[in-house]
C-alpha cells in the first residue's frame, strides 16, 4: 500500500525517499520472527491518519521487544500511503533492536 514516491521518515532519522528506499529501511524490522503491532488510539482527518502504536518485535533467539510509536500517514488520491512519519524514542529503538 505504499505510494511508489512515499517519503518515510522515522523522526529522528533521515527520510527514506520512494518505496525501495522505504522498505530498505524498514527491512530491519521486517526481519523479525513475529511482530505485534498494537494500536491504542487511531484518528483520521480527510486523508491524515494517526496512530498511537506499541510496535512489538520477537527476534530469532530473542524474547518479545516494543518500541512506543506515534504514526502520522498521509493517503494519496489512489489510496496509498504517500507520507508516513513515526515518532519515537531512539534509545528506546535501539536497545529493542537485536
């Protein structure tokens, strides 16, 4: 569901520009074994969706991880997500990460 031009930003990182570059950066997480992506609040606006998330993550050898996120996703005229921003601690992503 991403737009080919998605611009995805994992503040406080570097965007990744474009669907390649997005699922590049996303890959990582996407290695895990399971994962658990809770949401404890959603609202829309028009074509604005945000989220209040605990991103859950079980690695290979590894027991249950969770990183606290907020989502904010901007859907394109196709129905596609065209932005996507998720603000997050960055120590808290680090030490969840194997």
């Amino acid at each position: 569901l991403l737009a080919e031009d998605i611009v995805c930003a994992g503040i406080p990182l570097e965007p990744a520009h474009g669907r390649a570059a997005t699922m590049a950066m996303l890959a990582p997480f996407l290695a895990a074994e399971e994962i658990d992506w809770r949401i404890l609040a959603i609202a829309a606006n028009a074509t604005t969706v945000f989220t209040e998330r605990d991103d859950r993550f079980r690695f290979a050898g590894k027991d249950w991880t969770a990183v606290r996120a907020a989502g904010v996703f901007e859907i394109d005229t196709n129905g596609r997500i065209a932005a996507w921003r998720d603000y997050f601690d960055l120590v808290e992503l680090e030490r969840a990460m194997p």
